[in-house]
C-alpha cells in the first residue's frame, strides 16, 4: 500500500515537471507563467535601474504649457524651423531627432489662396505678381522648415502600419533585402508607411521610425531596432540617432554561428574606428529598454520655452535632443515598468543612452535551454528528495532552493546583463512542495477525519464538512466572526394556533418550517435553531462566506416568494394564509458550540443578534415584510435595491440606526421601481428637513407603490408634525418601545 502510494506520489512530481517542461520548451504556454515572468523583470528592472538623471539627453517636451501658448498640434512649419533655429543656431547641440511625422503639407500660411488668385482673378495684375513671388519663399512653410534643417544632424520619426496605402517617403533601408536569408528572424514585418514629405526626408540626415513591440500584458518593454518593409530592412529611430551620432557606421547582424545553417540572431554590430558597438538583440530583433527609472530621468525643457528665447544659455549645449510630448491629448503615453503613463519620447532617450553606454538587457537564445536544464535539476531534487524529508526539514529545503534560484539569477542580471527565466523554476518548487504536503497531509488525517465524522450527530453537516477538511485547526471554541443572522416570525401565530387542531397545527408548522429551512440551505445559511414558529439563521459560520450579507438578503426575499407559494398550498388544504416578518442585521458577534454536557448547541450571540431580533419585531410597526439594519448596508456593495424606512431608536439602546428594507437585485429592477424608490427617498428627506407639507404631496403621489402600512405611519406623522411642529433639537428619530 505505501509503495503504491509513492509511486502516486512521484507521479504527481513528473506529472508537472512535465507540464513546465512543455512550458519552458515553448510547445505549451502557460499564461501565469508567462506573466509572473513579465512581473519579475519589472521588479527587478526598477530595484536596479540607476537612477538619476542623464544630462547627456534633453527632451523638448510639446507640454500642455506649449500647447496653450502656441496653439494646438500640429503648429505651423515656420514655427518648427524657428525651433531648429533655436536648437542649433543659438544652443548648438548636437543632435535633433523628432518623435513626430510630418506627413502633410503645411498649408497655415494662405499660399494656396494666393496662388489660385495669382493664376486666376489677380493674374493681369504686374503688381500683385511681384509681391506674390517676393513672399512665395516666405510663405512656403515646408520649405522654410527643410531648410532648416539642411545640412544639420536632424532625424526624422515615421512609423510603419498594415494599412491598404503608404503616404510620405522612407528613407534608406540599412539592410537590403536577403541579407537575414537563411535565417529564420522573427522580424516584425509591416505592410505600409506613414513617412515624412519627399522634400524633408530628402536632407534630413536621417530618419528611423518609431513603432514600440508591445508585450502580450500591454506593457512597453521592447523596441525592434529593425524592421521589414517590401524585403527591406529599417531602422528604428533609437539606432538612427545612434548611428548618426557615430558617423553612420554599417549594420552587420550577428548570429549564433557562422555557417549557413539555422542560426538565430544575437545581435546587431556597428563598427567604429577605436571599437564595434554591440547591441544585443531577441528574437523580434527587439532591444530591451534599459529604463533609468520613473519619469523625468532625462530633463525635460518646455517647446515654448525654447521657440521664445526662454532656456537658459547652456541649456542644450552639444546635448543630443529629442523632441516629443507628455501631453495626454497628444497619444503617446505608454504604459512601462515604471507607470502607466510613460512618454514614448523618453522610452526612446532611455534606450539611445543605454546603447550608447552598453548597458542593455539581453535575453540570449541559450535561456531556454539553461530554463528546460534548471527545470530537470530541481524535479530530480524535488521528486526524489522532498518525500523522504519531515515536513519543516521539507520546508527549509524548498526555501533554500527559491534563495538559491533568486541568487543566481540576479546574478547573471547584475553583472552579465543577462535576463534569464525563473518564474517557471519558482512555481514549480512551490507547487510541488505543496503537492507533496498535501499529499502527506491527506494520509496522515485520515484517521482524523474518520473521528471528525462521530460528531455529525449533534452538529449541523455544514459544521461537519468543515472539520474533515481542516480538522487540526479547527476548533468549536467560541470566536468572534463578522456574520449576518436573520429572525423571522408568523405573524398573528397565537390565533392560528387557537383555531387548529394539534395535528393539523403540527402538520402546519412542519410544512412551513421545512419550506424555509430549504431556502435557508439554498443560500448557504445554518439554521440556529426554531423558536416555536420563529425561525433563526445565520451566514458566515461554521464556513467562512464574504457574502454573508448578501447571501441573508436574498434567503430573506426567497424566503417570502416561496410563503407566496406555500399559501397557495394552505389554502388548498383548508388552513389559513400565513404572513411572516423577517428581521436581519450584520456584525461582530461570537459563534461556537455552547450548551451544557447533555446538549450542545452550535449558535450565536451578541448585541448585533439582539438587534437582529428587535428588527423582527420592527416590521409589523411599520408594514413591512422584511427589516434590515445598517450595519449590512456597506457590506452589500449595491447589490439590492434598499428602500431607506426611518432612522429609529429600539427599546434597549441608545443609538439611533436607520433601518432598510430590501425591495430586489439591483441588476433585476425595472426604472418604474427606481424611481418610486428616488421619490420615496425625496420624501424621506423633506421629511427630515421638516417641509411637512411638501412631504406629504410627495408621500400621497405614492400611493398604492408602496406598503399601506409604511403609507400610513409617514403620512400620520407629517399631519402631527405640521399641526404641531417637534422641539427645535428633533433629530428625526422615532423611538420605538416595542421590542
């Protein structure tokens, strides 16, 4: 038997070594591993990200001050090239990349207005032609803004798309097309282009796009530093800028192996006089972004500020510029490992400065195989190993080995820039540790759970069930527990019984009572206890329910649907209709098993049942089916509609409370009953501000859609009041003495 037992046992083991391995070798995702991967990088990219900020790299911010300065995007041309101006002119930097397309003519200037007069209306007149061909220079915006840009290291943004049409014009592939054959690259591919006008990108000194490589969870981790078009190869505007900073050195691919045969890309080499930058890539021949950490790790100047002479002299002097915007209405926020709304204009700086510093992040091709040979070590260890340990010698094992994976792979992170995979590692030493517990667990209680089962015999089976699954811990000792417990009761129940016989009374009362128990065990209740025709219940204990609340309102409203269909029944029989009051309240209160040695009882006590109890009574004053006291309200989330009765005070405390009735599920009620449910509360609340007479407009407009009973208490005390108005201290709480 115990062999057949650990032979099960490491079945389990292999079972789920299996199932990662799958996971680990790419035949299977698992999307939680997946994404606890995904987790674990951004942690440990902003527990080690340095920090600072990186004078090297400005960014031109287009911010919301610019925009209510110079107007809405996109401004006019002129006023781009007056930047240019400004950046090299009177700041000299030394590189301007725009994180914008310009992919439309600039029209803002009226040119083509003058020029249709020039051909047309005004074409006789000499004079009008020669002003026109004085100010057709000047008013050719686009033409100002290239050349502005002339013979200046400025680079051009553009993206690529998949739709039907390009427009623009795209600069120079890097690779032509076939270099990447025989190489199965997963390049991200595209269809079309949204490129600069011709006459931009024709002496712009370069230009690279701008499209992120968005992870499956949304996140912007990566950028591909290539990408195809048309068998052609483009670069991204991060390496553009690179590239231009170091004089356009070629692109050489690097692969894994130098023959012909599969060999998948490593990275992307750009060779120099003194040394080769080498960029390490993935598989999407994407870049991993080195984020310095939140926003502003790079200085941010103001786009007015620089079209207006405001920075100060320095400010950009030989720094490389990037001109994009944080403005939200602009789109190009992104979410990162360090917020949700990331400027892709800075997402780019932080890649430029992390390959100009060699510092990027490089998931080789290797990591699987490390991943998959990982996975085989530790199922070795853990199937062989852990069964034969005690538990706590079990434990200390399983946590050393999560230090030791932890360890290793900060490790290669820290200093060899290496992001290998460990989630999958970790849940799987977690999971099977727990297997392996449980597994031990379940044998080892089973004689427990056998003794569990004696004490079905005075305990209610939802107790019992509780205790064979978790009979260690468990304990019948009385705690205190958040719950909900519900009264009810027959109304007019003495003159019922006085008309019946004994038999047919019991008959009755069996019939009834076992109706309600029913729904009571539908919603997940225990019955406490019957209390000659009253009924008490309770939610929340012995099993642990976040819905208890809910759950005792909608045992309430079952509750009267199922006496509808029992009366039906009654009168059948010949016995009278039956009419309950139900009263239910939320709180702290103690539960456990109490009695004396000869019966004991599993139950609850406390002030929040008292007033539970009270509530009962509460209907029948005010004509109401069923009474819920505030304290169940917050716990109900909206869930029902709430019908807001009064604020009171019972007989035995001194608080006021308001008190509630349940009128149906939120999701089910039509708008008729919303808004007889608005304008009982507008009512409520003249009441309370003592505009009697408006009140009592209100409550008569109201007539037959609410409880007679309610109608009339409310409409008897807004007469009293409005012939004989309360004290000046009234607080609209009504004492109620009955109990």
């Amino acid at each position: 038997m115990r062999i057949r037992q650990q032979i099960s046992r490491h079945l389990i083991g292999l079972l789920l070594l299996a199932l990662f391995l799958a996971h680990a070798g790419h035949w299977l995702r698992i999307d939680l591993i997946s994404r606890l991967d995904a987790i674990i990088y951004d942690v440990r990219l902003r527990l080690t990200a340095p920090g600072g900020v990186d004078e090297r790299i400005v960014i031109i911010d287009i911010d919301e001050k610019s925009l209510a300065e110079e107007g809405r995007w996109p401004w006019s041309r002129d006023r781009l090239a007056q930047l240019v101006e400004q950046v090299f002119s009177q700041h000299h930097a030394r590189l301007l990349a725009f994180d914008v397309v310009f992919a439309e003519a600039d029209r803002s200037s009226g040119i083509d207005t003058l020029e249709n007069l020039a051909q047309n209306n005004l074409r006789d007149i000499p004079r009008f032609q020669d002003e026109m061909a004085r100010l057709r220079p000047t008013l050719d915006y686009d033409a100002r803004f290239a050349q502005a840009i002339a013979k200046r290291p400025v680079v051009l943004g553009y993206y690529l798309g998949h739709a039907e049409f390009s427009s623009g014009a795209l600069p120079e592939a890097v690779l032509p097309a076939g270099s990447l054959a025989g190489h199965p690259v997963a390049i991200s591919q595209w269809r079309s282009y949204g490129g600069n006008l011709p006459q931009l990108q024709r002496v712009a000194h370069a230009a690279g796009y701008f499209n992120p490589l968005v992870d499956f969870d949304g996140i912007f981790r990566r950028v591909p530093l290539l990408a195809e078009y048309q068998g052609e190869y483009y670069e991204s505007l991060a390496l553009a800028v690179v590239r231009a900073l170091l004089d356009f050195p070629p692109v050489f691919p690097g692969f894994t192996a130098d023959s012909d045969a599969y060999a998948g890309m490593e990275w992307l080499d750009l060779p120099g006089e003194k040394i080769t930058l080498r960029l390490p890539v993935d598989a999407n021949v994407a870049a991993l972004i080195p984020y310095r950490g939140p926003q502003g790790s790079f200085p941010y100047v103001s786009a007015s500020d620089v079209l207006h002479g405001r920075l100060p002299k320095g400010a950009l002097t030989d720094r490389i510029v990037l001109l994009g915007t944080s403005a939200p209405g602009l789109v190009d926020l992104r979410a990162t490992p360090f917020g949700v709304t990331y400027p892709g204009v800075e997402a780019h700086a932080n890649l430029i400065a992390g390959m100009l510093d060699q510092r990027l992040l490089h998931k080789p091709e290797y990591a699987t195989g490390v991943d998959v040979l990982t996975l085989c070590l530790l199922g070795a260890c853990m199937i062989i190993l852990v069964p034969r340990l005690s538990a706590w010698r079990a434990t200390l094992f399983t946590l050393t080995l999560l230090a030791s994976l932890l360890g290793i792979n900060l490790t290669f992170w820290l200093y060899g820039q290496l992001v290998m995979p460990i989630a999958g590692s970790m849940l799987f030493v977690l999971l099977l540790y727990i297997a392996d517990m449980s597994w031990g667990y379940f044998f080892e209680s089973h004689n427990k759970r056998q003794l569990t089962r004696l004490f079905g015999q005075y305990v209610p089976p939802e107790l019992v069930e509780q205790m064979s699954q978790d009979p260690e811990n468990y304990s019948m000792v009385g705690r205190k527990a958040e719950l909900s417990v519900l009264f009810s009761d027959i109304r007019g129940f003495t003159a019922i019984s006085e008309t019946l016989p004994p038999e047919e009374l019991t008959a009755l009362m069996n019939f009834y009572l076992g109706a309600m128990t029913q729904v009571i065990a539908s919603t997940r209740g225990t019955l406490d206890k019957y209390i000659g025709d009253a009924v008490m219940a309770f939610w929340g204990a012995p099993m642990a329910d976040e819905m208890h609340a809910h759950h005792a309102v909608q045992a309430a409203l079952n509750m009267q649907t199922r006496l509808d269909q029992l009366n039906r029944e009654l009168q059948q029989r010949g016995w009278p209709a039956l009419r309950i009051g139900i009263g239910i309240n939320s709180g702290w209160m103690t539960v456990g098993d109490m009695g004396s040695p000869l019966r004991q009882s599993y139950t609850v006590m406390g002030d929040a049942v008292n007033l539970a109890s009270r509530l009962e009574g509460v209907c029948k004053q005010y004509g109401v089916n069923i009474v819920l006291g505030e304290a169940c309200c917050p716990l109900l989330k909206d869930a029902y509609l709430l019908r807001e009765i009064d604020s009171v005070r019972v007989k035995g405390r001194q608080e006021a409370l308001r008190i509630y009735e349940p009128i149906i599920l939120s999701a089910e009620a039509d708008d008729a009953t919303r808004e007889t449910l608005a304008s009982w509360h507008r009512m409520l609340t003249l009441y309370r501000q003592q505009a009697w007479d408006a009140a009592l407009v209100l409550l008569n407009s109201l007539e037959g859609r609410i409880p007679p009973g309610l109608a009339q208490i409310f409409s008897q005390r807004l007469h009293h009041y409005r012939d004989k108005p309360p004290a000046a201290d009234w607080d609209g709480v009504s004492d109620l003495s009955e109990k």
